[in-house]
C-alpha cells in the first residue's frame, strides 16, 4: 500500500464523523447510481470535492455487503455512459473497512478536482454547483455567470516558469503536513497531488499558498494595513497616517502576522457591565474584521496585477478592500447566502489550514457579531470594480444603537421624556439583560439612594419596570424590565 492509499485509512474516522460541507459529501450503498452524479457535477463546478459511499448519515459503516446495495463498479462505469459529452476525470479508491456487521466490507471513495475549462453539465442537462453541504440547481442567468468565469479560474493553475521547489517556505509546508497527517509524503508530491506543481514549476496558486517570497513572482500578492488619524485620508502637507505596514509572505503568513499586527492598532472601549463596573469592550468584533481579511486573501482576483489587498483603519470604521469584483454568482444582495470561490485550490488549502470558513456561513457571522455589540450591519460594495467590506464602530454608534432599540418598544415621544439618568439606567439594564436595585443605580448614575429610588418608582409608573418584593422594606425587593 503506497503513502496515499495510507493516507485514505487515517481518513476513515473523517469519512464517518466529518459534517457534510462543501468539500465532502456521504451516501449509502443504497443510492442509485445515476444518483450520484448531480453531486460529483456540483463538487467539478465548485472547487472540487469527494464523495464517500458505503457510510450512512449518522457515520455508520454499512458497506456494500447486503442486498440493497449497488455493486461498486455500477458507480464506477456511471462515468462512461452518462457523462460523454463533458466527462469528469474522478479518481476511485477502494477502501477496506469492517462494517456495522463486524465484517470484513469497502467502502468507494469517489474524489473529483474542480472543472477549471468548462462547465459540467450531469445527464439530464441540468448544472450544479455546491453550495456548503447541498447540490444546488443553478438556473439559466447562473449558468451563464459560471461560463463568463471559467476563463478567471486558469489563473490559479497557470505555472511560474522560473520557480521551483527551491522557492518553497519549508516550515509552511512542514505545518501544513502535520495538520493533514501526512508527513511521510515528500514536499514535491503534495504539490504535484494537489496541482500546485506542475512539471516541477509552481503554479500561482503553489506560489501564492507556500513560496517564502510571493510578491518575488507576483508583485500584487501583498496585504497592506494603514491607520489613519480622523475620519478621511489626506494627502500632502496635511497627510494624516500613524501607522502603515504591508504583508507579503504566503497567504497562510499573511493571515497569521496581519491578525496579530492589526490587534496591535485596535482601541479598546468601556462599558457598564451587568455588576455596573466597567469592563473593557474591543473596537470591533475580531470574527467580523478577521473573517473579512481572510475572505478578501481567499475571494480575490489574483490576475489584476498593481493592486493589492488594502485595511484602512480610521476613528469611525474599517474598510477592507480587495481587487476585483464579486466572484460569479455572488452579488452585494446574495452574499449572505450565496457561495462560490474564484481561487478553489486556494479555497480548499486554506480551509485545510483551518483558516477559511464556509463562504456565506463567514458573513452571516460577521452580521451577527456586530449586531451582538449593537454597531451597525457590515457593508458591501463594488467601488472602481473592487470589493469594499465597511465595518463602523465606535462609542456613539453603541449608544444610538441601544437608543434607537428602547425607542421601538416606548416610542420615540416617551424616550424623548426620559431623564439622563433614567436613560443610563435603561442603557445599563438593556445590555445586562438584569435586574436592578436602589443600590446598583446610585452606583450606575453617581447619585443618592433616595433620588435613585424615586427614578426607579417613576420608571415603574411609566410602564417601563416592574417592581419585585413584599413590601418597601424589603431587603430583597429589585427592578426588571417591562419591555
């Protein structure tokens, strides 16, 4: 058994337990044939994928050693007789296991690479496209997009004629073999199985993901950080930038010391928590501008050379820009739930290193990270055929975030009416989600405990509290929300 097919074993308990996502997919034996198909077509027309069957659902090992189940070679020959016209190239391991009966059975693992010169089309005409854990049917103005696009993705595989292994970051790549489990495989055949070496040259996307020097190759390959002092960029005499660095190892580095460096240059705000002490709250959510970075290194158009991937860091916001336009079918008004990836190869390595999130999952969470801090939603834009992720934080846009929330359930006239200090004591108790008594509101508003008491009992007439004890002199008695 040569190193890969020894590789395929250690995988097993991956095959079993793994989620379905957007690289792996499970079926029983039980599935037709013919089935199977719409889901190696997807897997070709996304960024590639494998499809393991003889395992269930819930990871059971059921083989092919029972009467409802297909024969391997029907799933083998389903190849040859439907799929002529744009065939796919799928590789075939055979895996012995022992199934659910503790019997000696196998399991077929169908492995199929992205379809980098057409689009592939299964028997019937139709076209799919993974899409996380699901074979999703594309329609007539999606396939077209996914046409328009394939000339995009030969970028990724294109050789560099002077690299070579020489060029290879050895402690990169020695990381990337221990987290695959394959560190009895030699450098050069991890490269060549992934097509990322192609007679002995590196690809771009060989370069881009383990050469020491990238920009050496390809100068557009850098991420550059600049912190400015205000809310505009200014120029000349009155040129108004504090900080300013640029990143240009291998996406995986660049990934690792842009995160590090740009916590460096994030502020820290205060914030009453629910005890009514002060508690240190990040400028923004690190999920939100992290995710975006790694999806602009991940998404972007590696082929537009002079530009390259810019955070500009200002008092008010964080833009993250990146060159070219939306991949494919994804637009600004499906970007939360549409998935495609214009770089599959770095896709799938990055997700490898455990770096890259599911597409559309990786933004949902950037919206609900900064609604989580009550900042206002991410932003999206094409601006000069780039792609602009806008994420606005600061200590205003908290406060009018929670004002605007309490408005909508008082209505704006009765929060208007409201005092400072009942306002401060809305705030506190709308981020805490607790109760409160006369001693934590004199120390949330500084004031004494008989005005306190007297705000407190005005918010209960108001409608706005509601009172908890047995009687005035109750030690225990407390205030809740009456939203």
């Amino acid at each position: 058994m040569n190193a890969m097919s020894d590789n395929f074993i250690k995988k097993l308990p991956y095959y079993c337990f793994e989620p379905e996502n957007q690289f792996f997919d499970r079926k029983s034996a039980r599935i037709k044939p013919l089935d199977i198909l719409k889901h190696l077509v997807a897997f070709a027309n996304a960024e590639g994928g494998q499809l393991v069957i003889g395992i269930e659902d819930d990871g059971k090992i059921t083989g092919f050693d029972y009467e409802a189940a297909h024969n391997i070679d029907e799933y083998r020959n389903i190849f040859l007789t439907e799929l002529r016209e744009t065939p796919i190239s799928p590789r075939f391991d055979i895996l012995e296991v022992e199934n659910n009966q503790n019997k000696n059975d196998n399991i077929l693992v169908i492995s199929v690479d992205v379809s980098y010169d057409r689009v592939i089309k299964s028997y019937d005409g139709k076209v799919y496209l993974r899409q996380n854990d699901a074979s999703k049917e594309l329609n007539f103005e999606q396939i077209l997009q996914l046409q328009y696009d394939r000339g995009q993705r030969y970028f990724e595989d294109e050789i560099v004629p002077l690299s070579s292994i020489d060029d290879i970051d050895i402690d990169l790549m020695d990381s990337y073999k221990k987290i695959m489990d394959i560190s009895d495989l030699s450098n050069e055949e991890i490269l060549k199985a992934r097509n990322l070496m192609i007679d002995d040259k590196l690809t771009n996307a060989g370069v881009l993901l383990f050469s020491k020097n990238p920009s050496k190759f390809l100068p557009q390959a850098r991420l550059r950080v600049i912190k400015y002092s205000g809310i505009n960029q200014k120029v000349g005499t009155e040129i108004n930038i504090i900080k300013e660095k640029t990143f240009d190892g291998a996406i995986p580095n660049i990934i690792k010391n842009a995160r590090e460096f740009i916590n460096t240059q994030l502020r820290d705000f205060q914030y009453l928590n629910k005890d009514g002490k002060f508690k240190v709250m990040p400028e923004y959510p690190e999920f939100a501008w992290f995710e975006g970075i790694v999806n602009a290194l991940t998404h972007r158009n590696y082929a537009i050379r002079g530009e390259h991937i810019k955070v500009l860091i200002f008092d008010n916001r964080m833009e993250i820009i990146s060159p070219g336009l939306l991949p494919n079918i994804v637009t600004i008004e499906n970007i939360l739930n549409q998935r495609y990836s214009r770089n599959p190869r770095i896709a799938r390595t990055l997700c490898e290193f455990g770096w890259v999130k599911e597409m559309n999952e990786g933004v949902k969470r950037i919206y609900s990270e900064m609604e989580k801090l009550f900042l206002k939603n991410p932003k999206y834009y094409e601006p000069n055929r780039n792609v602009m992720l806008v994420l606005e934080n600061n200590i205003l846009n908290r406060s009018m975030r929670i004002s605007e929330k309490i408005k909508g359930m008082i209505s704006e006239e009765n929060f208007k009416n409201l005092k400072e200090e009942e306002r401060l004591i809305l705030h506190f108790m709308f981020n805490s989600g607790e109760k409160i008594t006369t001693k934590k509101a004199t120390e949330i508003t500084g004031k004494g405990s008989t005005f306190c008491r007297k705000i407190l009992k005005n918010l209960e007439d108001k409608g706005l509290l509601e009172w908890h004890g047995t009687s005035v002199n109750d030690r225990t008695q407390y205030y809740s929300l009456e939203l």
